[in-house]
C-alpha cells in the first residue's frame, strides 16, 4: 500500500472523527488524565497467549512476522505485551548476542515468570521491564522495532499509552502491530481504527498486510511527526455492526 494512500485515507478517517465527551475521570491514572479517552471499547485481558507456542511454531509465525518486521542481526527490539514470552525467545534469537531485548508487561506475575523462564533458557540479551497501562516505560531514543502482538485492543488508555511509546524509538524506527480485523470487544483491532489513533499521534501507516497465519495482519508504522499536545488529541471513533 503506497504510504500516501494510505495517508489520505487516515487523514479522511481523522477528518471524520468527534471529539469524545468528557467520561468519569475518577479511576484514571494520573499520567493518563490529560488524555482523552478510546471512544471504542476495551478488550479485557483474559489471558497471556492467544495460541500455543507449538501451534504458532508449526505455521512459522514468529518467523514470518520478524521477516515482514525487517528485524535483524544486531537490532534492539521492544516486545509490548510479552505475556509468556513467544516472541521474545525468538527476537532473542534472531537480534543475536550484538542485539538487545527488552520484553514489557503490565503484570508482575507476567513479568516475574519470563524472568524465570529467561534465566532457564540463558537469554543474555534480553531484560524485562513492569509497564504500566498507560506507559510502557521504555527508554527514549533506543529501538529499532517496537512490536505489539494481539494486545493493541487491550491497551486501556491508547492515547497516553502511545504518546509515552512514541520517544522511545529511534528516529529511523518503526512500530509493528499484530491483531485480528475485528471489533475491540472481540479481541481485534479494525485496521481503519488502528490507523486513526496511531495517525492522532503522529505515525504515518506504512503498509498492512493479511497475516492469517497470525490471527489476523500486520500493520507498519512510522513517526513522522513530533507528539500532539495532549489537550489537542481528537479521539477517533470507528462504529462496525458490532459496536453500535
């Protein structure tokens, strides 16, 4: 998909988008409060994998997706939402010992079994990191490839949680997504929603592409402009059937 296609039509969907009425305020964070909120529903987290590691193994997910990343030899990678830690082994393997790791979570019992199961598997370039769910914490100016596989739906506060991410790459960088083509509430992300908020943050949508074998496709995002103020972020709004 040429970049300015598909600009034009984020741009059209932005164009299009309202402006969120105010919602309670009371159980946000304070690092998320200047933010507006997702006007599209957040999917729960009900578990830290979507498919077995063997399953994932047999259709060469991991594999194909790192291909399609441009993830290679030396890179340090960011793996958001590593739950088990699928992808995060095999970034390992493929960044190799001059390449660097770092696998973040929200959950410490997450956080605390990869770290156990980094130790079994003697993975000397990779670190973990506790994240919060409207901050990934990452260090500023230091990833080649950010990658959000099948969590992006679940991201509870997208705009605060993006504008926190987006320094965090370097300036060649790029942000990987993996999700379903389906509504938030169903565990997907529309790839037409997904554009709008990366696009309200400043990344411009490089390309999609079908990725069955993964549950869904592959989005490619670059930064290509710097962070909106938070007061001036316009929430997008995506309705399917299912959403109202």
């Amino acid at each position: 998909m040429p970049w300015r296609v598909a600009l034009a039509g984020v741009l059209a969907l932005l164009a299009a988008c309202d402006r969120l009425s105010p919602g309670n305020e009371a159980e946000r964070a304070p690092a998320a409060s200047p933010f507006p909120l997702a006007d599209r529903p957040v999917a729960p987290i009900v578990s830290t994998r979507w498919s077995s590691e063997e399953a994932r193994d047999r259709v060469n997910e991991a594999e194909d997706i790192m291909d399609r990343a441009g993830i290679l030899p030396g890179m340090t990678v960011a793996d958001i939402g590593a739950g088990e830690g699928y992808y995060t082994v095999r970034l390992a393997t493929r960044v190799g010992k001059s390449g660097r790791v770092l696998a973040e979570d929200i959950m410490p019992e997450v956080i605390e079994a990869l770290s156990r199961r980094i130790t079994r598997e003697k993975l000397d370039n990779v670190s973990v990191k506790l994240g919060a769910p409207e901050d990934p914490r990452l260090p500023v100016n230091s990833f080649d490839r950010i990658l959000m596989v099948h969590m992006y739906h679940e991201i509870a506060e997208p705009y605060a949680f993006l504008w926190h991410l987006s320094p965090a790459l370097k300036k060649d960088g790029e942000l990987i997504v993996v999700d379903a083509n389906r509504p938030t509430e169903q565990h997907g992300t529309p790839p037409r929603l997904l554009a709008c908020e990366l696009a309200a943050m400043g990344f411009r949508l490089e390309e999609v592409i079908p990725k069955p074998t993964a549950g869904g496709y592959l989005a490619r995002f670059r930064r290509i402009a710097a962070r909106p103020d938070p007061a001036s972020i316009v929430p997008c709004t995506f309705r399917s059937e299912n959403q109202g």
